[in-house]
C-alpha cells in the first residue's frame, strides 16, 4: 500500500492525511475483492523497516490501527472479513496489541474473506521465526523441507499469493511475502494507494487474467507436441 505520502504531499497535507486515507482505500479494497470472489488478501501496513521513519508518523500509524479497528472492525466483520495479523507482535505496545487481538478474535468465525494486514513483519523476519521453531521444535535438518517450514511460517494458513500488487511506481518487493511469491504474478502500479479502488483492482486482474502461468513447466502447446511425438 505505497504511495500515502505522496499522495498527501500533493495535496499539501501531512504524510499521516495520506495514511489516514489510506485506511478507507484498503476497506474499500477489502470490499471490493470479496464482491470478486477472492478468498485471502494480505496488506503490507507496516514493515519491520518502517520503525526507521521519524517518531511522530511511526506513533500516527500505531494511533491509526486503534482508530481503525475502532471504526471498521463492526463493518468488516458484518461483511464476513476474517481479520488475521501477521508479524513480530512483541515489539508493539500493549495497546496495539490488544487491538489486534480484539480484530482477530471477533471475526474469527468469518469465512467470506480473510485479510491478513502484515504489521511489523518483514519476508526475511518470517523466515528467521520459522527456522528459529523448526530448532525449538528439535527437527532434524531431514526433516525440514520446504513443506515443513512453509507450515511454520506467519501465513501458513493461506495459499501462497496468486497476485502481487504494488502501488505507487515502486518497481521492488521490499521485503514483503518474499518465500511466499515464489510463483506471484507481479503488477506494478504508478496509482498512489488512496487513490486504489476497484478500477485499478480490476486492472490488475486483467492483467493477472492475461498471464501465463506455468509454474516451471513447458508451455501447454509445447507439452502437446512433445508428447505427441
Ligand atoms: C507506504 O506509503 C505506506 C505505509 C508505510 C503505511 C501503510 C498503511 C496504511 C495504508 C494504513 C493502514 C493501516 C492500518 C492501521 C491497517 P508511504 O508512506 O511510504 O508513501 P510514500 O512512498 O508516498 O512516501
């Protein structure tokens, strides 16, 4: 979800307007994919990087997960939003933590959607967590495979992503589902988040629609000729 900053700068507003906005573009995002029939949908909200910005946006964006789960939670959760966290939650204050744990508990009967926000996560943070249970659990280096560490990652519960987006003109991944879009298609948009809705949501999966998907294999034409002859 990039490009708030921006967004407000624009506007001659501070970056936190543009988060502030931001947070009614990913409700509105949210609803969008579930009237489209997609299943699980994660959202980068806060990076284990993102601790590196000054202390008063940082502070806004803790305020703004109250502020949100304040305001949206009832909402989401009448939509049949499943609200799952992922991410290293010891460093988060008591506060936040409890929200999150409010936003997960109440909508955990939900089926329609499930919305993972990874908050204080990093793709290299989960890999480091996995292995450090795999050596907890007392595995044998045998006995770890991909399969086995993929169940001890923070989204384990979802599929890996068919589709990654990126807003706001950055062409990079960031440290985001870095194990997990090992097969992602990748779109890359120049829409700065506030602006996403479901007009760049269905260019993306357009786009997507539009791939070829092979996973390692051979092109399905070429795998009928080689087996014909
Ligand atoms: C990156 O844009 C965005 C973030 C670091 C924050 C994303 C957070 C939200 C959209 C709010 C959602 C929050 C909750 C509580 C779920 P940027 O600020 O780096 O934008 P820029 O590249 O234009 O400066």
């Amino acid at each position: 979800m990039d490009g708030n900053g921006r967004w407000a700068r624009k506007r001659f507003m501070p970056r936190f307007f543009g988060h502030k906005q931001g947070v009614d573009a990913l409700v509105r995002t949210v609803q969008a994919c579930a009237d489209r029939g997609v299943e699980y949908l994660t959202v980068f909200a806060f990076s284990s990087e993102n601790w590196k910005r000054p202390a008063e946006e940082v502070s806004g964006l803790m305020g703004l997960v109250l502020v949100a789960v304040s305001k949206y939670l009832t909402r989401l959760s009448d939509q049949g939003v499943r609200i799952r966290i992922v991410g290293d939650r010891t460093q988060v204050s008591d506060k936040v933590r409890q929200a999150w744990e409010q936003a997960e508990a109440s909508t955990c009967h939900n089926t329609r959607i499930t919305l993972s926000v990874a908050f204080n996560y990093g793709g290299r943070w989960d890999v480091v967590q996995a292995c450090q249970q795999a050596v907890r659990l007392g595995l044998a280096p045998e006995e770890i495979d991909e399969r086995r560490l993929a169940q001890l990652m923070a989204l384990s519960f979802a599929p890996d992503p068919d589709l990654f987006i990126r807003t706001g003109g950055e062409v990079r991944i960031s440290n985001f589902l870095l194990w997990q879009v090992a097969y992602a298609e990748l779109v890359f948009s120049d829409c700065l988040w506030p602006e996403f809705g479901e007009a760049e949501l269905d260019a993306a999966l357009a786009e997507f629609a539009r791939r070829d998907r092979r996973f390692g294999d051979v092109k399905a034409p070429e795998r009928i000729e080689a087996s014909a002859g």
